[in-house]
C-alpha cells in the first residue's frame, strides 16, 4: 500500500498529475481505498512542511531516477507526525515498500531517516512555504487580496473539509432527512445553517451507499457554499435557464429541484464525457434537461437564438476556494495560470452576456477567492456593459451574513461555517441601456 501510495504521490508532485486521476489509476481492492486515499491526501496536504523536514533530514538529494523514494519517505513521515499508525509499523511498512518498488538499496536509508526522525525533536520550519504548506506566490497573493483573512484562509485550506448533503426539496425537508440520517448504522449528525434552506453539515463524512434515499434522489452531496447559487439565480422565476459550465451537474440538479415544472434548463458543457456524468446525476434525481456539448464561449456553434430568462455561469477557475478538498490544486496551479483564466472568464461573461433577455439576470460564479478572477473582473465586465447592473436580490436573502461585500459581488472565505470559498455576482440586464 506505501508503494502505491508513493507512486500516486509522485504522479502528483513530480508528474503533475491531478490526484483524483492518480488515484483513480492505481490498482488497489475497494477495501484499500480509504487507506490510500488518507495517505496521498495528507501527505500532499502537507507537502511543503514534509519536503522541508526530509530536506533536514538527508544528506543529499535522492537521484532524479530514484524521485518515488522522495515521495515514500514523505509518506512515512506523514504517517509519523500525523496518523495514530503506530511508529515501528510505520517505519517497518515504508522500508518494505522500497523493495516493492524495486529499489531496495533504499531500505538502510529510509529506516534510518525515519527512526532518526522518531528520536529528533521537530524543528519549527524556517520558511513561509513549510510553515503554511503553500507554494510562495499563492501566500504573496492571498496576502495582497485579503490583508485581514490571508492567514485564515491559509488555516482553513489546510484542514480537512466536511460532507455536505443538499436535500431535494421536491421530496423532502433538511429537518425530515437529519431524522432519517441519525436512524442509520452509520449515523451522522447533521447541523443545519441558517440561510442554506436545503443543506445539512455532517460532523463525519459517511458513504454515499450509506445515506438514506441516495440512489433515489433524495439527497446529493454538495458543499453549503455552492449550494448559494441556485435559489439566488432562481428568486422571482424564470421561464428559461442556462447552466453553462454544468458538469458535474450539481447546481445543474439544484436548479431543476427549485425550477418547479414550467422552466426548461439546458445544461451546457465543454466536455463531453463529464456531461455523462450530469445525465447520469439528472436521472437520479429524476429530473429533465436539455444537455449540450458546447463552448460557453462560442455561443453562436449551439444557441438557438431564444434569450435566456436565468444564467449561470459557473466559470473555469483557479479553484483557491476549495484547496481543503483538492489540496493538489496548490502543487499543479501556477501563478501564471491566474491571468490565462482571468482572460477565459472575460470571454465566456462577454459571449453569454448577449444571450440574456433584457430584465433577466446572471450569476457569475467561481469557486477562487483570487481578486483578478472575481470582483476585478466582473467591475471590468459591468464598466464596458452600462446595461450590466448589479442585482438587488441578495440583501433580501439571509445568506448574507455568511458573505463578505466586495466592491461588486460577495464572497465565502473557506472555513465560513463549514463551507468552501466561493465568488457570486449578479448581473441584471436593464432594459433600455445600451
């Protein structure tokens, strides 16, 4: 298992793998998979302070060739420092792992570093990079966006995330399914958070197979924060909807649940194999939409020249808001990516701006707490759009007290209640502005 982990590891970090795919390319049984995944997870989510310790500890580089035995020793001292595997298996388990991957010239050095460890005192880390476990820049940028929450967004991003549950409304009520989900084995409790009429926070994560209703639409799983978008966009009606940017479909579903049955919601995506993933999603919550493979910003190759009531755009971005679920995003996101999606976003805003009928509204959406992907560029987008207005919705709506007023849009920091960070603003289009 510290084999595969290893090489999963590696894949991330030397590779630049996204760890989802990693993870899903290794060869393990079902019964191994929570194992592997703790182990990659926490030893990516504290890669830097791991890297600096190993740096302390070897006399010298590990050989470029022999890079997964870096890797490997990083997942012993994670396992070390932050699991309640005891020592000797640790250590014993991590030296056998060498010689699974073929290296067993490895095994006098990695038992000697971690039993070495094991007698040490741990040094406090002497760089922001090791102390925080984030790559230079993303610290120098949350610093200049948020000069009184960096290091609150920092903290949160390196905990670990809680499972949300967003409730289906057509069938049943937060309150009703909490009762349901502490009648289970595996029960969970579940908290609900004034404002997010539809979710439940669970204080343990519980397979999905486990929760009650699942495969039949019930409940899905859908962080707090995101589950903000639909009912703002939604507020007043709308005949026709727009989820651009769908996959994997659960604002696509929260939609349809609030939607009623009048609306028709056409789920528009990129890439064609994660639409499966929204119809398969769409089925089982027995819900209809027209599905389409498109560009968001190429309208003109899908769009049947009827406007848009509703729009959301759920945009490509850096991700920085959901680092506590996908902390590979601070090994594989570079600075330079920033500008790249700031552009993509302009294009889609500019492409679907004209798709929405005059008096209807648009939520742009991002899960990045970065200032150049949120409320810089929407007052860029509404300074050349003088029929862009800003909605007046949300200060009617008691969610936000879980947000923080940007110049133009609001924003969730992780760790708010729970939740991840996320970016809303909405757009109305006035009608007789030019």
């Amino acid at each position: 298992m510290r084999a595969t982990a290893a090489t999963v590891v590696d894949r991330v970090a030397g590779d630049g793998r996204s760890l989802d795919v990693a993870l899903a390319e290794a060869k393990v049984l079902d019964t191994e998979l929570p194992l592997l995944r703790m182990l990659c997870y926490g030893t990516i989510r504290h890669h830097w302070r791991l890297r600096w310790q190993l740096g302390s500890l070897l006399d010298r580089p590990i050989k470029s060739r022999d890079r997964v035995i870096e890797a490997l020793l990083a997942i012993g001292l994670f396992q070390l420092t932050d699991t309640r595997v005891p020592d000797h298996a640790s250590v014993s388990m991590t030296v056998e792992a060498a010689r699974v991957l073929r290296r067993p010239q490895y095994a006098g050095l990695i038992n000697a570093v971690l039993r070495n460890f094991r007698r040490k005192t741990p040094e406090t880390a002497s760089n922001e990079e090791a102390e925080l476990n984030h790559p230079q820049w993303l610290i120098d940028v949350f610093r200049k966006d948020w000069p009184n929450d960096w290091r609150s967004i920092v903290d949160a991003n390196n905990e670990r995330a809680p499972m949300w549950l967003r409730v289906n409304s057509k069938r049943t009520s937060a309150a009703h399914y909490a009762e349901l989900l502490a009648l289970t084995e595996s029960a969970s409790e579940a908290t609900t958070v004034p404002g997010l009429e539809h979710a439940l926070r669970l204080d343990r994560a519980v397979d999905v197979d486990m929760l009650p209703g699942f495969l039949d639409g019930l409940v899905s799983v859908q962080d707090g924060a995101a589950q903000i978008a639909a009912p703002w966009l939604l507020a007043g009606g709308g005949a026709r909807i727009l989820d651009a940017c769908a996959a994997p479909g659960g604002k696509t579903g929260h939609l349809l649940e609030l939607a009623g049955e009048g609306p028709v919601l056409t789920a528009l995506d990129l890439d064609k194999d994660r639409l499966a993933g929204v119809r398969d999603n769409l089925k089982r919550l027995r819900l209809d939409a027209t599905v389409v493979v498109g560009d968001a910003s190429n309208p003109q190759a899908w769009w049947d020249g009827n406007a848009f009531d509703r729009i959301l755009l759920d945009a490509p971005c850096s991700a920085t808001g959901v680092i506590r679920r996908h902390p590979d995003i601070r090994l594989l996101r570079r600075e330079s990516d920033i500008a790249e999606l700031a552009a993509r976003q302009m294009q889609m805003l500019a492409a679907l701006w004209p798709l929405l009928a005059q008096g209807g509204r648009l939520l742009y959406v991002t899960c990045s707490v970065l200032q150049q992907e949120n409320d810089s560029l929407v007052e860029e987008f509404a300074g050349k759009h003088p029929d862009a207005v800003e909605s007046s919705v949300l200060p009617d709506y008691n969610i936000r007290d879980l947000m923080r007023r940007k110049a133009l849009g609001f924003q969730v920091l992780p760790g708010t209640a729970g939740m991840d960070g996320f970016y809303f603003a909405c757009l109305e289009k006035a009608p007789g502005q030019h």
